[in-house]
C-alpha cells in the first residue's frame, strides 16, 4: 500500500489529474466560502431578531467564524469526497489507461447522476455516523488523543469504503459487489485512517482527495495474493 501512496503522489504529474485538482480544490472552495456566507447571515439575521446589542455585525461574524470552523473541521472531508465524486472517475481512468490500460478498455463510465447521487449518499452517511458518535467525542474530550483517533477510525473506515466503490464502480454495477473488485478490510482502513489524518493538515488536505483515489486505484489494481 506504501507503494500504492507514492506512486498516486506522482499522479500529480499527469496533465489529467492536474486539472481535476485544479477543478476540484476551486469548487471546494467555493463551497466553503458559500458556508461562510450563508452562516454569517443566518447568524446576522437572528442577532438582530435577539437584539443582542448594537454591535451585532461582530456577533454575527464571531459566530460565523466559530460554527464555520467546526464544521470546516469536521465536514471538510465530507464536502471535499462528495465534490470528489464528480470528478472520481475521470481521475480512475487516467491512472488506469497510463498504468492498467487493460482494464481501462473494459470500464464502464458512470453517469454523473450515478456519481453525485452515490456522492450525496456518502456525505448522508458520513453525517448520521458522526452525529452518532458525539456522545463519543465528548467523552474523548477528557482525553488528550481520544476526539482525534475516533474521528479518525470512523472517518476511516468510511473513506476507505468510498474509495474502494469509486474504482469498482467502472467494472461493476452499484448494486454488486465482488471479491474482484475490492481491497481487504485492512487495506481499506489503513488507506481511509492515512488518507483522513492528512486531511487534517492545511492546505495539504486539498490535494488527499485526488491522492487518495489514485492510491486505492493502484491498490485495487494490484494482483491479489
């Protein structure tokens, strides 16, 4: 799997994925911003509905701040892997025809309805497990590591599952599943936990996502033992 990590760093070369990045990190973005946006005026609006003072347009972009930080941190990977979806394939099918061009002539493209509705499917999924497990991080809270390695095992295993269904989803219909097209269980929370914890570093975190799925493509890829 460490094999799989650099070689999808050197991906980054490829004209292909370069422009999905650039795509990818500009909407990401944009999505973000929009966030912020909606949060500050949300925010105004219901200060000034308060009367909370008069200074309200601080209060307002205190709060948009604070709660747009948390879910920045929290959902980031979520807003990134569902704007990822779109892009997933294209990104596959570059890897496959410079790496595995045999089975780049047997994929199927997905439509992008298939891909953003898997891709919604995803982040509902990402959501329900995390407000699941907040009483979890709470209680983590009292512990140095705690919040950050439950995030990190849950957000795991759920990355992992995403990358692995971004890839088989070019060799077989949604609704199957096969031992062909799939990592082991060890592979694919490794690769989600590794993929997850650089998610957490700053700027960096805008490249994981394309990484990350060319790292599970040359994992899925590579021969079973």
């Amino acid at each position: 799997m460490i094999k799989s990590i650099f070689l999808s760093i050197s991906a980054l070369n490829n004209k292909t994925v370069q422009h999905i990045l650039v795509k990818s990190i500009m909407l990401t973005i944009a999505v973000l911003i929009a966030l912020a946006l909606a949060l500050f005026l949300s925010g105004d609006y219901l200060l000034s509905q308060w009367g909370w003072g008069m200074d309200i347009g601080t209060w307002s972009y205190l709060m948009s701040v604070i709660i747009g930080s948390l879910i920045s941190w929290f959902f980031f990977r979520s807003i990134a892997i569902l704007i990822l979806w779109i892009f997933a394939d294209d990104i596959v099918e570059a890897i496959e025809w410079e790496y595995y061009s045999h089975s780049a002539l047997t994929a199927t493209k997905p439509s992008w309805i298939t891909s953003l509705a898997i891709g919604l499917r995803s982040l509902l999924r990402a959501i329900v497990y995390n407000l699941l497990a907040l009483p979890l991080y709470l209680i983590a809270l009292f512990s140095i590591l705690g919040t950050p390695i439950i995030f990190l095992c849950i957000n795991g295993l759920l990355l992992g599952k995403e990358l692995e269904e971004m890839i088989a989803l070019r060799h077989q219909s949604p609704l199957k599943s096969t031992n062909s097209w799939s990592m082991g269980k060890f592979e694919r929370f490794a690769l989600g936990f590794i993929m997850n914890a650089a998610m957490m570093i700053p700027l960096v975190n805008f490249f994981i996502p394309v990484i990350g799925v060319a790292a599970a493509t040359h994992v899925m890829h590579r021969p079973k033992k």
